[in-house]
C-alpha cells in the first residue's frame, strides 16, 4: 500500500487525482494540501466525498507532509512546483508533477513561461510522463514530469507515423479544441459561463505553451528536429479535448494500412483506441476515462488523424495515476478502469 499526498487538492487537477484514488485498491490518501482559506475537511469544501475523504486538507507545508507519504502528486500552477518539488525529492519521496515545470530545457522553460527555473539540479532527471512512450523510463523514475493535455492528444495522435517515417515532418499541422477546465480553476473573466457560452474561439494561434513540449518529444520520437503548427481553441463544455492533425503522407498509404500501422504501435498499451475504418472518434466516447481514441482518415497524400482524450484524465490526473502505478509495480489499469 503506497501514501499518498496531494499538493493543490482543490484544484480541478488535484480533486481529479483524488477521485480515482479512492477507489484505487493499493493507494492510500494519507495528505492533502491547497491555498485554502481556513484548513477544514476536504469532504466540507467538495461535499461528494463526504464519507470517502474525511480528512483535513491543509495549507501548503511540503516538509510536514513528506513525513507522511511515499509519493506525491503536485496539482500546482506551472512556475510554483519547481519551488516544492525539490523538498520531497530530497526526503526521498516520488514526485508526480502536473505542471509544466519538468517538462522543458531550462533556457525553452524561461522563453515560454518567462521566468529562470529554479531546480535546474533535479531538472534533468525528470522522467517524461507519456507511457505509451517512455513506459521503460517511468518504470525507475522518482520524478515524473505529467504531459501536458494538448501535447497528450497531439503526440499519440503523431508518434505511430513518424516511427514508421510515413510523413513528411516539415508538414504538421494540429487543430485541437478544449474544454473550458483546462484552463485550470481560476476567476477569469474570458473563462466565465457568459464569455465561453456559445461561443469557440481559437486563441495562442502557433504560440501556446505546450506547443514546445510537442515540439520536443515528437523531436525525440523522428530524430528529427520537429516544428509543428499548432493552434487550440476553447470550445463552450466542462472537459474533453479533440485533435484533429493533418499529415502529409511520404508513402503510399490507404487507411487501413494506416490502421493497421497505429494498431501495431499501440499493441498492448491500454489506454490508447484505435478506431475501425470509417469511424472517427467524439468527445462523449472518452469523457470521464483514461482513454485516447485515434481515428484516422486517408485522401489523396493526406493523413487526417482525430485523437480524443479527458483533459482532465488521460491529459492529466488519469495519466499521473497511471504513472505511479507503474512506479509502483501495480497494475497500469488500477483505479483507471
């Protein structure tokens, strides 16, 4: 049985990893941490888990709380967790971070986020969260750098294509949608019902966030330096997230050749869905689940990929659980399923 704490545990994140760790048989909830105005009951401040989850949740004091866990999930805004990371790490606790403090070289992070990384010792060692890619590497890690949403609909939806050098890597186009928790629980005005209601606007056309972490595993998987253009656009519902990417196909491909190319890449991974011929995948098919459901499509020298994931599961909390449960030697699917 492993300890867990929670680090932001009020967050859409953290409650999310919460949620699937009360039903997961070989984890326990042992601390839960948040900027909250007044410690109280976590089942008093989300009354779902009353019954479930009746134990304090307390303001943030990473040192109290490695005293009383084995491995601990930080649900933090990017730029906090590199400050509260390295005090686990060095009580030697395991580290599953969500934010996107982990993921990028120093001198990528202070361009995108815009400020010096402050644990560039620990840095390097962070293990890139994508099982379905690094599932070796996760396997040893004691830092685990979470993917971010976008990147985790983006990268599947890609990597089948490039190990098999299909594509042309200077055409890579990815369209994807979100829902409005993906931005993380926050007062925002542009994040309002009024705003988001009826209403899809794309936004950080070609200069998002997590446009670099793309950039640098879909690098790692080719070989190649790889730079692809890509725009997100908020579309008007709680969670979910649709990809659609188009590739120009270097070989002779139909789609069931296509098919059969990202049935075999995703042999026994399972979490990833590869559709039938002729059907693609929607939001409600993956909404609530760990899943990603890739559907393809082939016209002309045209490969049209459509990868559906949760944003706040398989982008997020499902795939920080599916993390420590292959740190832990548990099942993958445990809690998951």
């Amino acid at each position: 049985m492993v300890k867990v704490g929670v680090v932001g545990a009020t967050g859409y994140a953290g409650e999310e990893v919460i949620k699937i760790l009360v039903n997961h048989k070989d984890a326990r909830i042992t601390e839960l941490q948040a900027v909250i105005d007044k410690e109280e009951l976590f089942s008093s401040i989300f009354p779902a888990f009353k019954g479930k989850v009746d134990i304090v949740c307390k303001k943030p004091n990473p040192p109290e709380m490695a005293k009383n866990v084995d491995l601990v999930f930080l649900g933090l805004p990017h730029k906090v967790s590199m400050e509260l990371a390295p005090v686990f790490l060095k009580a030697g606790k395991t580290v599953i971070d969500l934010s996107a403090d982990y993921r990028l070289a120093p001198d990528v992070y202070k361009v995108w986020y815009g400020i010096d990384h402050k644990d560039k010792e620990n840095l390097p060692k962070a293990v890139y969260g994508l099982p379905e890619l690094y599932y070796d590497q996760i396997k040893k890690a004691k830092l685990i750098a979470n993917p971010g949403c976008y990147p985790t609909s983006v990268i599947l939806g890609i990597a089948p294509m490039l190990k098999e050098k299909a594509i042309n890597i200077d055409y890579i186009i990815a369209d994807s949608k979100s829902g409005v928790t993906g931005a993380g629980r926050k007062p925002d005005l542009a994040l309002s019902f009024s705003e988001v209601n009826e209403n899809l606007k794309a936004y950080k056309v070609n200069e998002h966030q997590h446009k670099p972490e793309m950039n640098k595993i879909l690098s790692e998987v080719a070989g190649k330096t790889i730079d692809i253009i890509f725009t997100p656009h908020l579309i008007p519902m709680n969670r979910g997230i649709l990809s659609t990417i188009y590739l120009r196909l270097n070989k002779k491909l139909d789609t069931r050749a296509a098919l059969e190319i990202y049935k075999n890449f995703y042999k026994g991974k399972p979490f990833v869905r590869i559709s039938d011929e002729g059907k693609l995948p929607q939001i409600r098919d993956i909404v609530g689940t760990n899943y990603c459901d890739i559907g393809l499509k082939v016209t002309g020298d045209t490969l049209i990929v459509v990868s559906c994931i949760d944003n706040l599961k398989k982008g997020a909390a499902g795939q920080a659980v599916q993390n420590m449960n292959i740190i832990c030697g548990f099942d993958e699917t445990e809690g998951l399923l």
